[in-house]
C-alpha cells in the first residue's frame, strides 16, 4: 500500500497489536484448544470469528459475561482468575517501537486506537506502561461501543484529536483498517515494521 501524507500532520494515532506490540491469539487458542479437545484453529474460529470475541470488545458484554460464555460454550471448567491469565498472555515487546513512540512524542501528540476489551487493556496498561505513557489519550473500542473497521470509531479519534482528520496519521497493521480510516477522511498508512516506518516518516519530514 502506497504511502501519502498532506502537507501537514499534526496528531499520530497507532493502532496497538502488532503495531505497538505484538500479539499471538493463538497462544490463548492452543491452551484452550488442550483443555477443550479441539484444535486451535477450531477455538480461534468460535472465539474470534463468531459473536463471541467482537461481543466483548465493543462493550456490549462484561468480562464476566465473556467468561461465562466462553467456559460454558467449550464446557471447561477454569477459575476465574486462570481465564484471566491465559486470555491476557498473548503479548510481546514490538522491538523498536518503545525508542520510536518516545521520539515521535517530542513532536507530536499521539493518540492509540484499538479493537480491544476490558481485561486486555488493563493488563497492558500495566505491563507496557512505560510505552503508553506518551499517548495523549485511548479511543478503545469497548469504551465507544464501536470497532474497526467501523465509522463509529474512527469519528470518536476525530473528535478525540480535535483536528481536520486529514491532518490525523494513522498507523495500522490491516488494510481493511487504513482504508476505512481513509474512508473518515484521516491520513492512514499500514504498518509494516518499525524499521520501514522510520524512514517513511523521514521522507514526509515527520521523523
């Protein structure tokens, strides 16, 4: 995808997993997949393909209820606090970003928006704490009730930001993701890896 940049930028939104920091789903899969006598590839299915997963993220269940749900509809028995563990274990450093957000942070205000649940979210705020901390603020989708690649979302940054949207660079990983956000009028490029973000950012001089 064709990278493009206005002639000004004045606000960077990064979307978070496999942007920021990496995320492995089936790391979850798998461990559910032992307990449940199915595959992986079987569990990620009625997780995340289903109602399931984007239930969840867009605040219309508790992480209570996806719990309950998730346990009964597998039919295995965890506490609480082990779903909890394994469901948060899927994430690792993106190496490079922490030194590119903390550069970029001197310059510009950075916004995250991200497909993302209550459990997730409170895990890596903790976690990854120091590399949030320059975001001037979260547009989560369980808090707006909305997910990419809705419109919804894209209009809560909008408005977060408090700018012209084409004046917003968006980072995202997915396609689908950069060309709705272009579709809300923001400047959106995909994500590849820090090392080839550098340098395009060189280029528009925002680096």
């Amino acid at each position: 995808m064709k990278y493009s940049a206005p002639p000004k930028i004045t606000a960077i939104t990064f979307d978070l997993g496999n942007v920021l920091i990496r995320v492995d789903h089936f790391r979850f899969c798998r461990r559910l997949a032992a307990l449940a006598a199915l595959s992986p590839q079987e569990v990620y299915a009625q997780v995340f393909e289903s109602g399931l997963e984007p239930g969840y993220d867009t605040g219309r269940i508790t992480s209570r209820e996806f719990y309950q749900r998730v346990t009964a509809h597998f039919g295995v028995a965890l506490p609480y606090p082990r779903f909890c563990d394994l469901w948060c274990d899927l994430f690792d450093p993106m190496e490079g970003m922490a030194e590119l957000v903390e550069r970029l942070a001197s310059s510009f205000p950075l916004f995250l928006l991200s497909n993302t649940n209550a459990l997730h979210f409170d895990y890596l705020k903790e976690r990854f704490r120091d590399l949030l901390q320059p975001f001037r603020a979260f547009v989560l989708s369980y808090e707006v009730g909305s997910r990419k690649p809705e419109p919804a979302i894209y209009q809560s940054l909008i408005r977060q930001a408090g700018r012209p949207p084409q004046e917003i660079l968006f980072l995202d990983d997915k396609v689908s993701f950069v060309e709705a956000a272009r579709g809300q009028g923001l400047t959106a490029w995909q994500f590849r890896s820090p090392q080839e973000l550098r340098p395009e950012l060189a280029r528009h001089r925002l680096w």
